[in-house]
C-alpha cells in the first residue's frame, strides 16, 4: 500500500455505500467516518514495482485520506444491512 508521502495514481473508483473507517483520535478515543468510495490505487512497491490495491477514501479532518495510508486507522466498518 502507498505510503502517507508515496505517489499514487487512482485508476477507478467504486461506491462504498454504508461502509465506514474507524480512527484513533489522538485523545486516546476513536472516531468513525463514512467511506466516500473505494478506489483502486496504483503505485510503486518497496522493490519500485507497480502494484495495485482497494483502499477505502474519506474526509478527516477537512482532507480527502487513503484510510490505509493514516497511521491513525484501525479497520474498516461493514454496512449493518
């Protein structure tokens, strides 16, 4: 998965309806935000090699992050349905 500083290129996105990602805060608690989407990411691995994965995208704290890439997430959260 592309580092929080990697380059990454976005090759599609995919609705990620329902799904959240959980957070820790840095009071020690968690938070949850709604997922915008899913996107499948291309970038360069540790052995520089294309490498592609599905990683969850939302809003926090007034920026757009990969969930994977903050060193704050914990998982992702499935619809309830």
């Amino acid at each position: 998965m592309p580092g929080a500083n990697q380059k990454y290129e976005i090759d599609s996105i995919i609705p990620a309806t329902g799904w959240k990602a959980r957070f820790h805060t840095t009071d020690g608690a968690h938070e949850e935000q709604p997922l915008i989407c899913w996107t499948l990411c291309n970038f360069e691995d540790q052995h520089d090699e294309n490498a592609k994965e599905v990683l969850g995208l939302v809003l926090r704290q007034g920026k757009r992050v990969l969930c994977d890439c903050d060193e704050g997430f914990i998982e992702y959260i499935p619809p309830k349905n």
